[in-house]
C-alpha cells in the first residue's frame, strides 16, 4: 500500500503546486485581476500551496519512514500541518463567501463595507486563526513528560494524538459552522440570482423578442456555479469530518483504507480549486488564456513569416472595468 499512497500524494502535490502557482502568477501578472473580489482567492491559493508544497511532501516522508509515523510528536506536527492547511482553506473560503453575498444580495453598500483594507485585515485574521487552533494541541505537550512525548503508535491518526474534545471543537468551529453559514448564504444568493436572472429574460424578450436570447437566459449558469462550489465543497470535507468526529469516540473504528481515500478527497479540493475559483470566471478564462498563449507563443511564432511576428505577439487585453457583481462566482458571463 505504501507504494499507491506515495504516487497518490506525489501526484497531488505536483498537481496542487503547479496548479495553484498558475493562479497566483495569473493574477499577479494580469491587472484586470487585481482587484478586490481576487485577493482571498490569492490566499486561498496561497493555503492550497501549502497542502502541495508541504504538507503532502511531509505525508510522503511518513510512508517511506514508518518510525517517524509512530513518534508522538512527528504525528501530532504532521496532523496539525494538515490543520492549518485545510481550516486556511476553509475560512478563505468563508471570506469569499461574505464578500460574494454583499456583491449580490447588497450591492448598494458593496463600495462602503467591502474594502481592499478590510479584506487584507480579514485575510490576516484568518492565518491568524488557522494557526492559532491547529497547532493547539502542542500546547498539552508541556504537560507531558518525555517518555510520554516520545511514545510511539501503529498508525499516525487524529484519534490516537489528539483529544476527543479538541477534535469536536475543530470540527464544529472550523469546519461545520462555516459550512452552515455558507450554504445559507449560497442559499440567498442562488434566490437572488434566480430573480435578476428572470428580470433579464423578461427585458430582452420584451426589447426585441429573440427567443435564442431568452433561451439562453433560462439556461444560465449561475445556478451551476453555484451548485458546483458548494458540491464540490461537501463532496471533500462532509466524509472528513464525520470520520474525526466518530473516531475521536470509537477507536480503531475507521481503516486505513478509508483514512486514505478520505485524505485523498480533502487534498484533491486543493488541486479542484483553482479549476472552480479560476476557470468558471469569465475573467480568469480569458487571463488563462492569456497566460497559455504566453508559454506556447514563443515556439508558434518562430515559424511565422518575420514581417507577421510582430502581430503574432500581439495578445488582446482584457476589461479593467470592475463591477461589484462581476465577481468570482456570478459575472455577465453566468446571468
């Protein structure tokens, strides 16, 4: 099993790196991004790289190295780099949400109450606070004696290394209040999509009575997206933290053969990220692009004729016109 779980995670965290950087260097170098709506999906590419670049490095080390599984302290480090990873991921995702529901449900106070300083401010409290409960439990290692620290365990689990009761506090401060609170807001803001949706159809159709522009309307992607994000989101972490939950209270309850599918799933939302933060947006389409065209631009245009290169190279900009419903989830493009 060793074998399959060190190509899984090898693969992932190429995946992952990769991925995620191409999101971050895709904002950095294309102005039309830089805008508020983008900075938390900075960050939570940002926590994404973590998972790639780190944690499933550390993961990796593990199952070549069984003793460092079995010593105390490497377990609990281990389990609270993947903490830090995912609750960072989580609450970053919390912050789009808000700033989503303010650019569709209140769009009139969008300008006064979403602003780049308090986003940055939000961002900062939201490491803060990822790291502040993840590495948590290293505070009961002062409590311990040596011999204790350096006990060793069969298998590197939650249940094994950290308490039952932090585990439910993790689970239900981290993990399942912002579930609730975002499927209530996407909840809203699929209602008000929904209706902004059925106010476009009703002008275009009495503007000048295209059927394919009306039909194209009621087929809007706006609900997709929608469903696709929180989907997305339940189908990764939902398993995980049913999983802790129940083993924190009977033990050996949970197999390694689910520990390892479980694992994949939450560190495949990192690699699912910047497909869903990125590509759905009609904005990061065109950025991608723009970025593809760069790489492969060079090698296409040696073979033009020399007095054609120079508008080979030529890329067309895009829009710097920033509304607050064209955002990361609902643009033009999903209404």
């Amino acid at each position: 099993m060793v074998p399959l779980i060190t190509f899984l995670y090898a693969f992932l965290s190429i995946l992952i790196t990769f991925a995620n950087a191409f999101v971050i260097s895709t904002v950095y170098s294309t102005r039309a991004l830089r805008r508020i709506t983008n900075y938390s999906l900075v960050s939570l590419a940002i926590a994404d790289l973590v998972v790639g670049m780190i944690v499933l490095p550390v993961r990796i080390c593990e199952a070549q190295d069984f003793r460092k599984s079995q010593n105390f302290s490497w377990c609990q480090f281990s389990l609270s780099l993947t903490l830090l990873s995912l609750s960072a991921s989580v609450l970053n995702l919390l912050i789009v949400t808000v700033e989503r529901y303010f650019a569709i449900i209140l769009p009139l106070s969008y300008s006064s109450k979403v602003t780049a300083r308090r986003n940055f401010y939000a961002i900062i409290l939201v490491w803060f606070v990822a790291m502040f409960t993840s590495f948590l439990p290293f505070v009961t290692l002062r409590n311990m004696t040596a011999k204790e620290r350096g006990r060793e365990h069969k298998i590197c689990r939650f249940a094994d290394t950290m308490s039952p009761e932090y585990l439910t506090f993790f689970s239900a401060v981290i993990v399942l209040i912002p579930t609730l609170f975002i499927s209530a807001a996407y909840l809203k803001i699929y209602r008000a999509a929904v209706k902004l949706r059925g106010r476009l159809k009703a002008l275009q159709v009495q503007r000048d009575g295209n059927h394919n522009i009306a039909k194209a309307l009621k087929e809007s992607k706006a609900a997709r997206t929608v469903g696709i994000v929180v989907g997305v989101f339940y189908l990764c972490w939902i398993p995980f933290m049913v999983a802790v939950i129940l083993s924190a209270f009977v033990k050996n309850l949970i197999t390694p053969v689910v520990v390892l599918v479980i694992s994949v799933l939450i560190y495949s939302n990192s690699a699912i990220n910047p497909v869903l933060y990125g590509y759905l947006n009609r904005d990061f389409r065109l950025a991608y692009k723009r970025m593809f065209s760069r790489i492969s631009l060079p090698s296409a245009c040696a073979r033009v004729h020399p007095r054609e290169r120079r508008r080979c190279y030529e890329l067309p900009e895009l829009s710097t016109s920033s509304q607050p419903g064209q955002g990361l989830y609902i643009s033009d493009s999903a209404l």
